[in-house]
C-alpha cells in the first residue's frame, strides 16, 4: 500500500453486515488489495466485512458492461472482501451503497436507482419497513437465481456435502447461485445453529471452484397474513473472504430459496429471513428474487494513509 494524506470514509451497515465506503466517482482512487485489507482490519483500521468503492461506471471495464446492461446503471458497485478478493456483489451492500448514493447527493431517493455490480445491474428503492420501524429500507432487484446442480439437486434436495465444527456429523447441503456462490445446510433447530462453530470455515465436498458461501438455516414455520403465507427462517453465514458475518443478503436469498425448495409445491414465496443483525425479506419472482431490509450510515471520518499503511 502507498500513499498519503487523508481519505474520507463513511461507515455503513445492513442488519449488521458492515462496510467502509469509498465516494471515489471519478476514479482517482488506487484501490488494491492491501489498501483494502488495512480499511477492513478491525483493530488497525476502519473495520468492516467489506470495502465498498462508489465510482462511475464508465471509469471501470466492468462498468462498461453494465452501462451496456442498462445506460441508466451510471454508477458502479466496486465491492471488496475484507481479506482484499474481489467479489461479485453483495445483497446487504447494495442496499448500504444505496443510501450512501442518497448522502452524497448521487440519488435523490425516489424512483429506483440502477448501480452495476459485477454480478449485473441491480435496481434500488426505498421502501417501509414492514414492522414500522424508523430505519429506512431498501429493496434490491437481486436479478436472477438457480440451483448449480439443476433437476437432480432440486430432486434430492442436496448436491453437496458440508462438515461444520461443532456438529456431530457432515450435513448435505444445497447450491445455490444468486450471482454468487452459496451452499445451504438445514438444521435441526436452534440448538444446533448456537452450537455451530463458523471460527473455521466449513468443508464443502465439492468445493466450487471460485469457493462458497455457507449458511446454516433453522426453518421456523410459515404464517397467514393478509398478502398470503410468509415463510420464516433463521441463519448463521460464513462469507468466502470474510468469516462469520453479522448477515449476508445474498445467503439471506440462497437461504430462503432452499427452504423453498424443500418444501416443495405450495410452499411461500416471500419469506422472514433472520440474522444475527437483524431481519430482512426475501421475494421470489419466479426465476427472479428480491431482497429488502435495513441501511444505515453511522460515522463519516477522514483517515491518514500513512498511519494506515504503517500498522
């Protein structure tokens, strides 16, 4: 890492899952791995499961292919894992870079926001907060899902293996890619979920060859409301890159859309999905799924590059 003088950060969470953003829309920043790697640290740094640099969509090549997407997509989502990898997208930060868009005066809040990500254009909007709450909401357009393993794996509701610390016995799980790689493993109950060890990332047989995401999830029933039945589902996550994160709003949709999938024909297709931090909603759209849920930006600071860089 080089450089110095001072750089202007914003601290920002959705259900907890955090991230230090970056307002770098001209494309000055040079942002590599060990740069990321001293933001995220915990103790030497900001602190974050993620880096997420804001910038204009026509100063990156995968931006390029965004705009080609969609000419509205005019900012683009660069997000980074705290170890420093580059990632496709993340639920929660899409939501989180939402309302940073909002601060920084690149979005008013009405209409929907179109913002690249390197798994495709993601749409934005805000919306209430079903339980009445006063943190503003965000629905993320998640764009489309599918079963890695296809008819089989649907069939057998499983087509990988998962040893977890902590648990007796490896559990089968099941892939699922929602522009990332997830692998779901049901529970049988919340005692076991508690008792999950995610210090150490769990084995997944096979292993898919850019890695997995990994969630453990306690189905907790359905209920009526007024809309129709509404699924709900609590889960722990190992992010690739990360570790155990606070939430993760793509595994909260790969979580609820094996929970679909095994319940088969009738099951819900909105679901209550709870973390750690908090909860979210996942929609399914057919071979679509949508994702709302909370955005909140807590701290804005400025940190010295040199200090940074000598930790």
């Amino acid at each position: 890492m080089t450089g110095t003088g001072l750089l202007a950060v914003t601290k920002g969470h959705g259900t907890e899952n955090d991230f230090v953003l970056l307002d770098d829309r001209t494309g000055e920043l040079e942002l590599g791995p060990e740069l990321v790697r001293a933001l995220a640290d915990r103790r030497a740094g900001v602190g974050g499961d993620g880096v997420i640099r804001l910038i204009a969509s026509d100063r990156l090549p995968e931006g390029a292919a965004a705009l080609a997407e969609d000419p509205q997509a005019r900012w683009f989502m660069d997000y980074r894992n705290a170890d420093g990898s580059v990632a496709e997208m993340c639920g929660n930060g899409v939501r989180v870079v939402a309302a940073f868009a909002e601060r920084i005066g690149l979005w008013d809040g009405r209409g929907e926001l179109a913002l690249g990500t390197r798994a495709g254009v993601r749409r934005v909007r805000r919306v209430p907060d079903p339980d009445g709450g006063p943190v503003a909401w965000y629905s993320v357009e998640m764009g489309a899902w599918h079963l890695p393993g296809g008819a089989a794996a649907a069939a057998e509701g499983a087509d990988a293996e998962v040893e977890v610390r902590g648990l007796p016995v490896a559990r089968a799980g099941l892939s699922v890619d929602v522009g990332n790689p997830h692998t779901v493993l049901a529970l049988a109950g919340l005692e076991e979920l508690a008792a999950a060890d995610l210090t150490a990332a769990p084995q997944v047989d096979p292993v898919p060859p850019t890695g997995t995401n990994v969630e453990l999830v306690v189905p907790l029933g359905e209920r009526r409301t007024a809309d129709g039945a509404v699924g709900a589902v609590r889960m722990r996550v190992h992010e690739r890159g990360v570790g155990e994160t606070r939430s993760c709003g793509t595994g909260a949709c790969a979580a609820a859309l094996a929970v679909r999938a095994w319940a088969g024909a009738g099951a819900p297709d909105v679901w209550r999905v709870e973390v750690p931090g908090g909860v979210v909603r996942v929609t399914v759209h057919g071979g679509r799924v949508e994702l709302a849920g909370p955005a909140v930006l807590v701290a804005e600071a400025e940190v010295d590059l040199a200090a940074l860089a000598s930790r």
